[in-house]
C-alpha cells in the first residue's frame, strides 16, 4: 500500500519505518557501543595483554616436529667434521664465524660472536709427543707413532690433525723404569704400595683408561712421585669384539690398534679458564700466577693398545693380579724392571699451556612477552679432531634447529621468552667457553635464565635416549619424549614414541604399578657445558642424547670417544646413517625449548623434586643410619631431621602445584609471580660456601660425585664426608663437618620451601 | 493533535515514534554493543588488570601525612619507656607480644612473633660488676656505683634495670696497674709502646669513649697484652657546657657525672649471633664453639667520668699529651703507676655469655597486585634500659604508622606491593634479631626485596633530618622530605619542608647553581640493622632520623646514649616535647614506603648511583693516581679502567631511566621487567667472595670503613688495600690484593650496567 497523500501514513508504512529505524538505529548504537567501550583503554591494551593471557600456539610444536629435515643435519655435520676443529685453532674462529653467519641468515634477532682469552695446552708438532721404549744401550727399540694412521678417505684428506696428547700435561722428558697401575685408581696405588711394597718413586706409570676421569689418574700418579704418566686404551674396555681388521673401525665402531683417545687432565674444580677462577677471562681479568694452579706438574701423554703392546711385553717382575689382566694377548706384569736389563722408558712431550682466544657464538630469538627470561639452548663447538660425535652431532642438530625456528619465525611466530643458542669453545679443555660465559653474565642469569638445555653428543647408540637433568626437568624431558616419534628401532621395534623406548630401555621407579614407571634421568655430574648452568647459577639443566645399550655393553665412552677416527665416515656408514636419530634429538631438543619459551605457565613440575628428595634421603637413612647411631654423634640436625624436612618440602610442593595450576591466567603478574617460583626454587639450593671442599660448587642438594667426577648424585657433599669415615683414625673433626653440612642441608631445604610462599 | 481514527498516523507521530524507537534501540544496541564486546575476556580481565595499570592513589600521600599524630606517637614512648627491656629479658618478649596484638588490632593482614636462640650476653646481679681502687694493703679506698643513681621519678620507679656493663665482655678479677691510653686506638697504642717504651702486659687500661668503636679499643688493648679495660665517657665529649648540675641532665642533655654508656663489644663482622655466622640461629643450627669465636678474651668494663675522676687523680707517671687532656679538672697523667706506692686497680665482672631466646615480630599488609614484592619498614625494639632515643622513639614512631596504614587498609586501600613491618630483636647486641632474619628468609628477599626503611633512633636533636642510604634510595628520600612540613624550627626558620631544613642544614654536591644542591645521604655503615639488608641481602637500605647540629657540636653521639637517663622525662621534656619531630620522621618514612609500595614503577632513580660512583672514582684518581704512576704498577685493571667502567655505568642508566619513563604501563610484563631492574640493580654488587678481609660483606661497592664501623664509604675494599700502602716493608703482596680487587670491581659494575639490558 502506497503513501496516504496529506501527511498520513499507514500503520504498515509506520511498522516498517519503525523496524528499519530499530534495525539501523541498534546496528549503530552496536557499533558506538562496541567502539566507546574500546577507548580508550582497550585501544591501547589488546596486543600486549591479549598476548600475554594467550598460552603458546600449540601447532608450533607439530611444525617442529615435522620439519626438522634429517638431511640437513648430515649437511651441517659433514661442513663440521671436515675439518679438525681444536679450540684456540684458526677452525674455531672460522666455524664460529659459519655459525655466526648462519643464524643470522636463518632469521635469528641477533647473534653475537664473542671471545674470551683462556690458557689452553698444546703438543709442539715440531716436537712431536712420543714415548719410546729404550735398550739397554739407551737406543729406542719402539717408538710411539706420532699420528693415529689414516683408515677412511676423509681422514686421509685432512690436515692439521693434533697429535694425540694430553692438554695441561705438563712437557718434560723423563726416563726411567715402567710399573703397570691398573686403572690408577686410588685403590691401584694403594694395592702396589701396601700390598708389594713398591717404591713408585721417579718411576714412569702404565695405566689403563677408563674407571675414573683421567686427570684423577695423574693426581694419584703424581702423589705417589711418579715421573710420568703414559694412559692406553686397552682392548677389554674399548674393543671388546677383538681388534682384528673385521672387528674394529672402520668395520665397526670398536677402537683399532692404532686408535688413542685424547683427553684434557684439567680437573673439574674449578671450572673454566684455569687463570681466572670464579671470574670471566676478559681482557681486565686479574690471572692467577699458573704455578699456582693445580694443573699437572708431570708430563702424560695417551697412546694406543696396539703401541702399549710393545711395553707391556717387555715388563717383567711380579704378575698382576687377574683382575688387572687386560685384552691384550700377553701377562700383565707389575713391571718396575724389563725382561731384559737396562732397558728403560723415555717420554718426549712438549706440551705447553698457551693463552689463546677461543670463540662462543650466542644467537637470540627475543621474547615477545618476557623477553627478560631465557631459555637457553647449548651445545659446544670444539672437538678433538673431527669430533663427529663429540660434539658435531649435536652441532649439527643445533643448527637445524635454529633453521627452523628462524624459520616459524619469518612465518610470523614469536616465541612468549628468549631462546638463546649457545654453541660453545673449548669445552674439551675443561668447559671453558660456557663457563666463561657463566662468569660473565651471571648477574643476569641469575635472575632470569629459566632453563638450559644442552646437547653434547646427539647420537652416540641407537639404543634409546639418556638424560640426565635436575628434577625441575623431568616433566618437560617426559612430555617432549612423548611428541616424538621414535626412529626405525631394530631392537625394540613397538616403541613408537621416543618416550616409549625410553621408559622400556632405561625404567626407573619401577613399582607394582607399571603406569606408574617412568624413564631414568640422571643427576647431572660435570662432564659438559651444563655444569656452570647447574653449579654455579642454580638453572635448572638438563642434557639428552642417544646412546648405545649400556646393559649389554657396559663401556664407560664409546669406544672412538676423542680419537681421530670419530669421523663424518663413522656417522654416516656406522653409526646414523639415516640420521634419524640426530632427528629425534633434535625434535626432542626443539620441543623442550619451545614448551619453555611458549607456555604461559612454565613447564616445571615440582613434585619430582620432592619425591627425589625424599627417596634420596631415604637412601642416605638406608646407608648411614646405623653408623650415626653406633658413632654416637648427636646433632642439632640429624638424618631424622633433614628427613622431616624433605617432607616437608613435598607436601608444601603438592599445594604449590595444585595453586600454580588453578593460577587466573588473566592475571599476568599472578602467572608471573608463579613462574618466578618455578624457575628460582633450583637456585634456592645455591649456598654461597658450596659443597664441603668444593667452595666453587654451589648447589648443595645435587653435584658431581667425588669418586667419578662425571657422574651426579644427591647430597654429594654428605656422602663425601661420610666416605670411609669409620676408617678415619681421628673422625671427630669430619664428624663435626657432618653436623655442619647436615645443618646447612636443613637449613637450606627449609628455606626453599618457604619459597614457595609469596609471603615472606 | 491526537491520533488518527482508522490507522492512519500523521507525520509529526510518525517522527515522534521513529525518535522514541531510535533512542530505545540506539541505547540497546550501545548496551548490546558495549557488553558484546567485553565478554568473554573482559568479563574476567578487569579487576586485577585494571589494578595492575593504574598508578597508587595519590591523596594516600595526604592521608598519611596528615593522619600521624604526635600524640599517638607520645602514647607509645611512655608504654615502652616504662620499664627496661633488654634482648633476651622478660621484657623482650612481653613488648614483642604488645607489638603482635597491636598490629593484629591495628588491622595488618599477618603478624609473626618468631624466636631465634642466640648467644646474648648479661652482668651477674648477685655479683654486680665494678672497678675498685686498691691502697697498698689491698683494701678498697673506691668502688664504682653498681647502677647509676635515680635522677626522676620514672627512673626511680622503675626495676631491672641493667646495671653498666659491656655486652660480651670476658668475666675476671684482673688486679694490676692502670694505664690511661686516651681513645685506645691504635695510634694510641702505638704512642705508649713506640715513643714512650711502655710496657702494657697485664696493665689494666683506662680508656675515654669516642672516635672509634668500643669494640676495637678491646681488641687493641687486647693485642698489647692487657689484663682488662675500663671504659669512660669524658666531660669534654659527653658534658661540653660543664659537669655542674644546671648543665648536665635532668636539666640539660649532657651527662650527669653519674651517668655510663653500655654497649657491645662484639665487632661488626660475622654481624649476627655470634654462634650461627651466615645462617639463622634456629633449632637445627649448627653452633660454633664459642671459644672459636672471636669475642673478648679480658674483662671490660665502663664508668661514668665521676668514677674515672677518683682513678685519675690518683695516677702518676708521665703526664699525657695535650691532646690526650680530657675535661676533668685534673691532669690526665700516663699511669703505670700510682702517686701512692702499692696502689692497684681491681676490675670485678661477672659478664658472661648466655644462649637466649629473642623475638622479632613481622607484621605484613600483603600487596594486591605484586604480593611477592616487599617493602620492609624496621626498627629494633630492644635497649639497654629505657632507650627513650635509642630505638624507641623509632618504634613509637613505628607504631603509629602502622596505626594509619591499618586504618588506610580498614578504609579500603591496599598497597599494590607488599608492606613488611619488622620489630627487630638484639640489635644493641650486635644486629642480632634482623641479621638473623635476613639469614633466615635470604633466599626469598634476594629475588623480591624492594628496599629495606630503617628507622632506629627517630629523633636525637632538633637540627634536620640525616639520612644514610644507597644511592638507589636518594630520589625517594628527597621526594618524600619534600612532602612533609618541617616541625616549627628555631634554627633555621624559614624552612617549610623537611627537605628544605635538610638541604639547609646538610648541603652535598654544593655547585655553582644552588638549585643542583642536594641534601647530603651519606653510605650506610653497620649501625644498625640495614647492615644485613644492604651488605648480605644487596637490597637498597636507607636510615633517617632527626638530628643535632653536629656542626656546633660534633659529638660522636648525643650524650646520654646507651645510659640509664635516656627516659621518656628526657624527650617528654627536653628533646621533643610536642613530638612534632617524631611526627615529621614518621610522616617522612610513611611516604617513602607507600611510595615504594604503590608507585606503578618503582620509584628508584638510577641516575645518582652514576653519579655517585663516577664522583667516588675521581676520588679515587685524586688520592691514589700518584701512588700508582710511582709504585710502577701494571694492572690489568688499572683505576683508568675503572674510571671508563663507571663512566660506561654512568651512560647506559641515563638511556635506561629514560626507557623506564617511557614503559608502557598498559604492558603489565614491560613494567614488572623495568621494575626488577630497578630493584636488582643493588644486587649485582655483591660479590661472592665480599670484601677483601671481610667475606660476609657481598656487597664490593659500598661498605663500612675499617676505620670506623659505622660509617660507610664507596670501595672500602679498595681504600682498606691502599691504606698507608706506602709504608708497607714488602707490598708486592698488597699491590696483588690491589690487582685482584680492582678486577673485581671492573666486572662488577661491568656486570651490572649489563642488567639494565633486557637480552643478555
């Protein structure tokens, strides 16, 4: 119906007028609502709000997964291993430069390639390192080789191979008579001094590898005033097929006759740059005098099983005890006299300390977030040669997973915190890159670092992956293990994730309940870059890899570990050849970080570290209750004490948890005060005198055992002081250390605990 | 017009309708549009985001300054000051316990009364300690008073009071000759020993108080050889207008000739218990035998100059130097020997050192957006007798702050950031109870300790407001000095603030532009209990009080300090009787902590610790370049270097200041982050070795003098090393430390300008 001509109008025209008004009039009044309600504080809030309320992108980790390519891995491997690539070399600054141009070509925010100015050791090549067997007329009738014989073409191609040596060995030529130690352990000794009464004095000491850390077999060497030291690789431990042609390299991964296994003699405490202890080695830095070190005052130097033969067979005296016997096919004698007479040792080393700069490359990704908390990302950069293994697989690994991160990155992602990629020199030396580093930015990390995660070697075995880390670690290694699928396995072939073969090959907490098993992680010790992070800054660290069947192959290193025979060759034919998995690391490397950097609540489970706590104290009240009672001693914080304590801290741990899960996500500071929680409790373990007699070694809760400086375990510094103590002749002055320690212990647990509160 | 029968509508009702529906429906759609958009995420994110935006509400400022009632303030001294309440007594606990109530009333959200057993030290009543003056037969021609005589009527009431004795005094019955050594330094010793060959072995020693701290004239007397030590506070330092009734107390503030100083001798460092150094004094402590502590071995003793005056007299040898000529009527002679053949001193104290309980109370309001950030507002509780100056004028200004800040709470308000009230224990012992509180609780306030507020003495003079503190605390003690009105002068009249009469009385920084002028913030010392705050904790400390002219009369304390006439007559009617002074002081260090407390960004400006340290190098090069350039020294480290590293300090605060300023205060994250640099800046000074000599002070930057505890200076570490270096027989070693030192400095602050990066 039209229009009523005269100013009327319909009802019908009325209602639609109306209905358009509503319709148009309510539209606007949206739009002016929607807008009003938005200035002017939300125009000014959503970007860093919104993100900062959002959990991380969960498809970021399917894409890791994914597109971590095994083949750029062999890329990035073969560039590393095609070279011999020793710390203080021109290689190091030149592969540090490669890394420093790499990642800045992958997208990395900035990379900075920075030096410290450390004394490393080297051989003289004009002088080479021998040892020399000598007649009686003082001529050599063997001599040591200089260089481990070329067997693969790329070993043959290279140059610049350092001779096998020991770094820190102090040069000198002694000669004299030759005593076979064993392993030169503290016992070893014990055995020829006490038990055959020999006087080791001025003597030159044969001894097996393996056992103990080798710079530990110079210690006990030197107390007992040897002239020098001469390590072997003997074939019981490093080529347990035999070293027929067909059993060892390049047929297998088992040592041949020629291989030696190079090493530094740097002992752990203290870390780093043996001039400037506690402090970084920059160019202000105050040196101590190096006679004031205790790097080793004799000369050592390492030779193969095929060279130690031509000793061996000539020593005479008494034979050594069965278990001493080697794999070599003769009787090991004690020595101290030849077969025939006059006949003698000589060692020619011409190592030297040397101050050179050596070269880290640090790269970052920064935090959209919080670019203020780190996780940092390590591995080191050195090898011995060609360190196809150690570290270059791991390198290799890094740096695809830097490619893909640069990658997310340019498509737009930006991780919540810092990723920060480390690759570190002179590790081989003694963990000198990193610990330098540590020194330096401590301040910094102290307050901000969330975790480090390092990988050393990436693939050492196609058994399983191994862990070792701090109990902050455990839930992030488990969930990570989980996102991966496990490589083609031959030897559990069900496992489908890596987690699966993981908690098969190595179950630890093995209860009626089998859900309830999970896979073992070890303490960290202080065999790599990690041992600053931990020690010294209390971040939370852990370090993965994959590796061999330890259980049907009880090798304390694979058994190529430092020789120029751990080559591109050896990974590529032997050891990896799909580089699956160097893959699988790297996917379980990348998840970690991103599920550190990425999630909005930090994912760090507690509850580990209690139960850690309580079983470990429970162990410690299995080994040493009885001797506290039968001593005697009574303390103001006892074994019972420090175990009221550790339950303590699990049951507040519980609470925590359940409150840091039910936190307001909306709550940026909440959230954030909670993650603080989570990331500081590692440090809350730091006491500023450290372990009993290891004034550098911070962390009292977890450290390096005294006995094997590689391996970790819980309250080292107890079991250190306890060690034999009712052998001790007078043990009231170490049973005062105990009281002490265990009051500190207590101490300390409780004062971690009330961190978990935010009131004071 | 009405409507239209038939309907049909006119124009004008259609217009009519259209509005009327355009309104309805624009409001709806502006409602529809407004609440559409603020759920889901609004609807949750309000409250804390909101909160977490906005500044503190300015009138609060008002409100406290305002609200202070110097009649409260009144009301509190009497309470405190009616009976003695020495750590450790009855009294200890019952005022600790009236401090608890108080805040629960006083609507504080918690309040903690927590004990810790420590080794405290007391007199034996029953067998009161004196020094007498023995005639040739032994008999005792003079005894000192056991207690000083009653000279008003709350005195005279009062019971258990403390009779004069030195806390941590050996107990003995030394008998032997008496020797005066003036202020019993070092250079006193020296004169007595070198220029005048006297023997001092097993002599008692007769010192004046003053110039350095008690505690060090027992350790040099200690040093040669003496059997005891009688300390005395002279006329010409403690009663400067004469020792007639009419000048001395209770008429004027001198001390009356009857009047004695109690004190500790314990030294400052390890500060705390002296059982438990670095770790809290708690039941599982493990103790140290007290023998292996390095408290007094010989008696001491201190006597009023009316005692003093009938030893002196009797004295003979050599008379004493001019300036060892005190304010007695008498020549002060050398001693050795008195006029009367067979004349001895014999010192009688039963002091002896007992393990005690102690109590601090911890009262909190919890911040509502930054729970786990404190700002600790302090004062000790315990005193010598009354201690009407020293501490409770500070606490009764305390609790009244803690009055209005309850009443603050119960009207609403909340402090965004934690406010922690802490009623410490033993101080006058030795900083016992926040010493180990701080040992206690370390591992939470590193991470989350804003600033520490000390307030000791409130008022000991009617000059000006004097301030000690961290450069990081300059800008918050002039802002709030210039919100309060100073309490009506005499002196200086004009003076409308506090901070106008400071920057009067206590000009620094003096330049040719007055306007640059500031009020002087000397170093904090280890006076009172920011010492473990500042030197273990690193956390910015500051201490204020209103003040004498120490121009006019430069005492080393007000005299009656630590006597039993420090009562609540001697500030009721002498020193503040309308406590306008302790009103001014309360309402200065309530607006410093809500400053701290609410400011959206802290209030720490960086730029002074710039320009304090390049000021204190530039010291440095004036007193000691020359020193260098002649002692043919090469550093890695030189003090050049230094120069550059703080002038590089200097600049990156100057960018970062002006970063904070500009932060986004919508970007909660952003703020947090510029906040704990601000906070954690301090932290970056501590050293994990400390000082050189001195390994429980952390912080390398500022600290006490050696020369005199407690005073404090920038790089006591370096002026201890270059101290009279010159006249070192063998200072190769030295020069060493110097070496060593000056590296440590340079990475320190190195390291902290590196914190106010976000990336590492």
């Amino acid at each position: 119906m039209g229009r009523y001509s005269g100013g009327l109008y319909s009802r019908q025209t009325l209602i639609v007028c109306l209905l358009v008004s509503f319709a148009i009039s309510l539209s606007l009044g949206v739009i002016i609502g929607w807008f009003s309600h938005s200035s002017p504080s939300t125009s000014t809030l959503p970007d860093s709000f919104l993100r900062a309320t959002s959990d991380g992108d969960p498809s970021i980790s399917e894409k890791i997964i994914t597109q971590i390519d095994p083949e750029n891995i062999r890329t990035y491997l073969r560039y590393f291993t095609s070279t011999s690539h020793l710390a203080g070399d021109e290689q190091d600054r030149i592969q540090a430069e490669y890394v420093k141009k790499l990642w800045q070509d992958q997208g990395l925010d900035s990379v900075d390639l920075q030096s410290y100015d450390v004394l490393l050791s080297y051989p003289d090549v004009n002088s080479p390192n021998t040892v020399s067997l000598l007649d009686d007329k003082g001529t050599a009738v063997y001599t040591t080789d200089v260089q481990e014989k070329p067997l693969t073409d790329d070993q043959a191609d290279a140059d610049n191979i350092i001779p096998p040596f020991h770094a820190y060995s102090a040069s000198g030529t002694p000669t004299g008579v030759l005593v076979y130690v064993n392993y030169g352990r503290v016992e070893d000794f014990n055995y020829l001094t006490r038990n055959k009464s020999m006087n080791l004095t001025n003597a030159i000491m044969l001894c097996r590898y393996g056992k103990v850390f080798r710079g530990e077999k110079i210690v006990n060497a030197q107390a007992h005033g040897a002239a020098g030291v001469i390590i072997f690789s003997d074939p019981s431990d490093y080529a347990m097929d035999g070293t027929e042609p067909e059993n060892v390299y390049p047929n297998t991964w088992w040592l041949p006759p020629t291989g030696v296994q190079r090493g530094t003699l740097k002992l752990s405490s203290p870390p780093g740059d043996p001039l400037t202890p506690s402090y970084p080695a920059t160019e202000h830095a105050y040196r101590v005098n190096p006679k004031d070190t205790d790097l080793p005052k004799i000369p050592s130097h390492p030779i193969s099983y095929g060279g130690a033969y031509h000793f061996l067979k000539e020593l005479s005296g008494e034979s050594a005890p069965e278990d001493w016997q080697g794999g070599l096919n003769l009787t090991y004698n004690l020595g101290g006299e030849f077969i025939k007479p006059g006949w003698a040792v000589r060692m020619n080393v011409s190592t030297t300390n040397q101050r050179r700069k050596t070269y880290n490359v640090i790269g970052t990704i920064e935090g959209e977030v919080e670019p203020d908390r780190y996780v940092l990302v390590g591995n080191h950069r050195d090898a011995w040669v060609f360190g196809a293994v150690d570290p270059s697989s791991g390198t290799a690994a890094m740096l695809e997973l830097t490619r893909v991160f640069g990658k997310l990155k340019k498509e737009g992602w930006k991780p919540r915190r810092s990723l920060v990629f480390c690759s570190w020199a002179a590790e081989e030396h003694g963990l000198i890159g990193s610990t330098e580093w540590v020194e330096d930015k401590l301040k910094s990390l102290v307050n901000r670092a969330l975790v480090y995660l390092n990988v050393d070697i990436a693939v050492q075995g196609n058994f399983s992956i191994r862990a070792l880390g701090t109990p902050t670690m455990y839930q992030s290694l488990f969930d990570a293990a989980k996102k991966v699928p496990n490589p083609n396995s031959t030897s559990v072939a069900e496992a489908s994730t890596l987690y699966d073969q993981w908690v098969r090959c190595f179950p630890d907490n093995v209860t009626a309940d089998p859900d309830d098993t999970q896979p073992e992680v070890a303490a960290l010790g202080t065999g790599s870059d990690y041992r600053s992070f931990i020690y010294n800054g209390g971040v939370p660290s852990c370090d993965i890899r994959y590796t061999w069947d330890k259980f049907s192959t009880p090798l304390s290193s694979y058994p190529l570990y430092h020789s120029a025979y751990e080559t591109f060759f050896l990974m590529d034919k032997l050891m990896d050849p799909t580089f699956e998995y160097h893959a699988a690391v790297t996917k379980m490397w990348g998840e970690m970080a991103r599920n550190h950097a990425d999630s909005i609540l930090v994912p760090i489970d507690l509850s580990y570290y209690g139960t850690s706590l309580v079983d470990s104290v429970a162990k410690l009240q299995k080994d040493y209750k009885q001797l506290f009672i039968d001593s005697g001693v009574t303390f103001a914080a006892s074994l019972d004490v420090l175990e009221t304590e550790v339950k303590s801290f699990q049951k507040r741990i519980k609470q925590f948890m359940q409150e840091a899960n039910e936190v307001d996500h909306t709550n940026t500071l909440a959230v954030r005060a909670v993650n603080d929680q989570l990331m500081l409790l590692e440090r809350a373990f730091l006491d500023s005198y450290g372990l009993p007699g290891r004034p550098l070694d911070k962390h009292i809760i977890y450290g390096a055992s005294s006995q094997d400086n590689y391996s970790g375990m819980a309250f080292p510094g107890l079991f250190d002081l306890l060690f034999e103590i009712d052998r001790e002749p007078n043990p009231a002055e170490r049973w005062d250390k105990v009281d002490k320690h265990l009051s500190v212990l207590v101490y300390t647990i409780h004062a971690a605990t009330a961190t978990l509160s935010s009131a004071i």
